[in-house]
C-alpha cells in the first residue's frame, strides 16, 4: 500500500500541477485522463480499504489471545478501520464505476479506437497455459499474471454488457445484470494497478539494492499470494503443478523475509506513542506490559473480584481451591473437574 500509494500521490499531484499551471494542450492533455483517474481511484479507495482491513484482522487473528485486548494496539483498528470501507464511497457503487470505465474501454478496443493508461493490458495476448519445467515466479512473470487476469476479466464484462444490451436491455438494466462480474472485476484491476504502482515506485525511489531486493520480495509475496488464493481466475494457463511451484515460493519468501520483518515494520518510523501497543514495544517487554495494564483496569482495582457477592453462591469454590493448590506446587496431575 505504501509505494503504490507514493506512485499514485505522485501522479495525481502532476496532473492537478498541469491543471492549474499547464499549457492549454497540457490541460487538453489531463482532462483526457480523467476519466481514467476517476475509475482507478474508485478501485483504490475500495480494495486498498477492504484488504486493509482484512490484513487487520489476520493480525489480530496472528496474536491470539493478546491480539484481542485493547492493550495490544490492534484490536481497536478493526472496528475503527470498518468505517473507511463503507464511508466516503460505498464499495459495490464504487466497484461499479469502474467496471462502467472498463466496458467503456472494451468498446473503444472493439472500435479500434486507441487504448492508454492502466488498460493497456487488453491489448495483450492471452497467456497460453503454463510448463511447470520452464516457468518461474519471478517478479516479471507474476506481473504478467496480473495483467493477464485484469485483461480476461475485463474482456468477458464487455462481451456480457454487449450480451445483456443485445436482449433489450437499457444501459443501467444492463449494467445491473452484470454487476457481478462488474464487481470482480474492479477487483482485478485494482489488485494489478496496485501491484504495478508498487513495482514502478521502487524502481524510481527506492535505490538501495538490500532494502530494494526486501521490498521486491514482499511484493513478489503479494502477487503469490494473490495467485494461491484465487487459483480459479487463472484455471486457464495453472495447472497442479504451477501451483505446486507457487505455494513452494511463498514458503521460500516467508523464510527470506523473515530475518527483514523487524525491519520491515520499524520502517514505517512509528513511535511508541502512536502505536500504544503492548505488543509492539521497542523494548520487548510484552508481558510486563500487558500485566501492568490489566492492573489498570477498574475490574482489578480491588482484591475482590466485583460481581463477587453474585457468584460465589453457585461457584465450587472447593474445586478452585484444589486446582489453585495443585497449579501454585505443580503439582503433576490436576484433580478431576466436577460436572
């Protein structure tokens, strides 16, 4: 997120520059693109939103137990991060401009008319199905994967516009019966406009060869990811095989990048202040902290449980007692719980 978001900053800043201080054939020029730059960036809001979120969630999901207090810094960005999903753009309406600009660019193709910016992938032959012994998961060739991907979906959207128009239906009835694959495939584009901002960003910025080789690395395990997850958009050209090499790379790169994840993390330059997390502390010392902030919590401000008074009228308080005498000695066998 963070390169592609660098390469798209970048260009919409160059294209509000030609705005307002361009020739007249400069701004001619950028107001030809918008089009474009507002169905890319309606893909962008939705899907860099919903995986965020659910990037979120695994990491939650990563730390167990811990990853669920408040204390941990992560489990309050679930929910708060579920609202930017939604607000400011609707995900399926937005997922729908797209696909309205991608059925535009099909007809254009179809007319023969010429096809530029992140659409150039309809141009592109389809890729024949794969040889297990001569392909490798390289950057360049996952890359075409994605390309690939966004340029078939594209492509059967368009012929299943065309199909509902040809029944009778209007424009918006017709995007309607296609709304479904428009969905998925706003999906697609945006996951390879994503991948190659990210891969042309650090080309340009990032000029340390081992810092560059981590981050090539970690877009390589996207795109992997991406491919192992969602086999079926490729059933085309995979076959066993090819994924067989895929989830084989992914084990390879989780082992590369494991020594750099530290790194990786600290990267992003946050303070302990911003992160408020026990977990995430530059010190390491998660479980002092997680202990010191349950003594902070109202429910362990007495020695006496609150709710106590309640409970203890149909608690085994002799069943507690026992196991806290067996657990404090370690004791080897634990009494039999009492049902």
């Amino acid at each position: 997120f963070l390169w592609s978001a660098r390469y798209t900053s970048e260009y919409l800043a160059r294209i509000q520059n030609t705005v307002t201080m361009g020739t007249d054939a400069e701004r001619d020029a950028a107001a030809a693109e918008m089009p474009e730059l507002h169905a890319t960036l309606s893909g962008l809001k939705v899907w860099s939103t919903l995986w965020a979120h659910n990037g979120i969630e695994d990491c939650r999901k990563a730390c167990g137990g811990q990853g669920y207090l408040r204390s941990s810094g992560i489990a309050d960005l679930s929910p708060n991060f579920a609202e930017p999903a939604t607000v400011e753009g609707e995900q399926v309406i937005m997922s729908l401009q797209v696909a309205r600009y991608l059925i535009k660019a099909v007809s254009e193709l179809s007319a023969g008319k010429p096809i530029v910016g992140s659409v150039e992938y309809l141009k592109d032959a389809p890729i024949k199905p794969l040889d297990a012994s001569a392909w490798r998961p390289d950057t360049e060739n996952l890359m075409a994967l994605m390309r690939d991907r966004a340029a078939r979906t594209a492509l059967k959207l368009g012929t299943a516009f065309q199909a509902a128009q040809a029944k009778g239906l209007g424009f918006d009835a017709a995007i309607n019966e296609v709304a479904v694959l428009g969905y998925k495939a706003a999906e697609v584009h945006s996951a390879y406009v994503f991948v190659r901002n990210n891969d042309l960003a650090l080309k340009v910025h990032v000029k340390d060869p081992n810092i560059n080789r981590a981050l090539v690395r970690l877009l390589d395990l996207v795109m992997l990811t991406q491919i192992r997850e969602h086999a079926g958009d490729w059933i085309g050209c995979l076959n066993e095989e090819i994924l067989d090499v895929v989830e084989a790379r992914v084990s390879e790169l989780l082992a590369e990048l494991r020594p750099d994840a530290v790194g990786l993390a600290d990267g992003f330059g946050c303070s302990e202040d911003e992160l408020k997390s026990t977990l995430g502390r530059h010190d390491g010392n998660v479980y002092e902290a997680i202990y010191n902030e349950a003594k902070l919590s109202p429910l362990n401000a007495t020695p006496r449980m609150v709710g106590w008074e309640h409970l203890e009228r149909v608690v085994d308080k002799d069943f507690l007692r026992e196991g806290m005498r067996t657990q404090r000695a370690g004791g080897a066998v634990a009494p039999s719980a009492k049902l």
